[in-house]
C-alpha cells in the first residue's frame, strides 16, 4: 500500500546522482506519513494531490517571507514574493533630504552634487541617473492611459 501511494504523486526526478534519489526517496515517506498522522488524528479526508500541494506551501512559506523582505534582490522579484506571501506591497517613504552629495555615477570632472538619494542603496544620484517608476495596478493604469495609445 506504502508503494502505490509513494508512486502516484511522487517528488522523485530521474538522476544519477544517488544522494539526491535518497533524498526524494524520504520526503515521499515523510509526506505519506504526515497525511496518515493527519487522517488519524483529525478523521478529515484530504487527497493526497491537495495535502502534497498544502504541505508545499507551508513549508516554503516562510523562506519566501525571509526573502520578500531581502534588499538585494531586484524590486520585480520581491513584488512577486509579496504578492505569492500576501504581504501588503507598503510604499517606501521618501528619503529625508540631506546634504548635497556628488552624483555616484558621474564622473568628477562633471562635479554634480545632488540630494536625491536613490531608494534602494541609498547613495546620491542626479537628474539625469534618476529613473521614476510609479507602481500602479491594471485598472488604475487603464483608466491612466487611453485606449487609443495601445
């Protein structure tokens, strides 16, 4: 019985490589046995597609929250993991204006101090290496642009 419901949803992928095999090999016993300590415990009936697909999700829940909240990654990427994890995308506040700093990618001899400050390093940036972006949803975005720009 242990083998027919190993086998008809299994994480095993076909490779040389005999640890990994092990490894699969022990998360298909470990996930048949949790839904039988669950179905013992609580009497509740849940196929075996759903528990594996519930259990994913709460496994890597919280690595997915750890990383959402990572400065270094791309701004696209934690939107992504926020909106998966279901944490409200805040928008940052503005930086505090500082003292006039020289423009990190210019170069000297153009002497641009600025107080702009970029919003993820932090570090002074001028006009001309400034990028605006405005995140909008799609409807705000569709009632902005007119249907004839498309």
């Amino acid at each position: 019985v242990v083998d027919r419901m190993k086998t008809e949803y299994c994480v095993s992928r076909i490779s040389n490589r005999w640890p990994f095999t092990v490894f699969c090999s022990l998360l298909n016993i470990g996930a048949l046995n949790s839904q039988i300590i669950l179905k013992t415990n609580t009497n509740t009936l849940v196929s075996r597609r759903q528990y594996l697909t519930d259990l994913s999700k709460a496994l890597v829940l919280p690595h997915m929250t750890r990383r959402s909240s990572l400065p270094n990654l791309s701004l696209s990427l934690r939107q992504k993991l926020k909106n998966i994890v279901g944490t409200p995308a805040m928008p940052e506040p503005p930086p505090e204006v500082g003292p006039k700093t020289r423009c990190i990618h210019c170069p000297i001899r153009k002497n641009r101090f600025t107080q702009v400050r970029c919003t993820s390093c932090n570090r002074a940036v001028c006009k001309e290496h400034t990028a605006s972006t405005v995140l909008t949803c799609f409807q705000c975005a569709v009632a902005i642009i007119p249907q004839d720009a498309e």
